[in-house]
C-alpha cells in the first residue's frame, strides 16, 4: 500500500505506507527514490524491505 504527498518542490512523492522507516518528502530520502519513467514528477520511494535493491550500508537507525 502506498501514499501520496506533494512536496514543496511541487513533485509527487509516492511513498509506501507503514514502512519500517519514516520518509522525507525529498529526493534526498534515504531510500535513494527515483522519477517515474513516464511522469517525471512523480518520484517513488523504495521501502525499507526492499533494500536489498541497493547498498544498505548508509543507512543508519533513528
Ligand atoms: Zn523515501
């Protein structure tokens, strides 16, 4: 399941909800998020339990 919010910026970040990791309305989120191919305003974020996708070793706990 997944949410939707407009950032500041005017993106569309789609951002998974109840995800292990709270995230920032920003492409500078720690699950590194990328444009949608066909609307490159909208940026999805990846979760958390995805994170095999890419280098975790950044990532630091609350
Ligand atoms: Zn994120």
């Amino acid at each position: 399941m997944k949410s939707m919010y407009r950032s500041t910026d005017d993106l569309i970040h789609v951002v998974p909800l109840n995800d292990l990791r709270e995230h920032e309305t920003s492409i500078a989120c720690w699950c590194h998020p990328t444009p949608d191919e066909e609307e490159p305003c909208v940026i999805i974020h990846n979760a958390l339990d995805q994170r095999e996708k890419y280098e975790s070793g950044e990532l630091r706990e609350h």
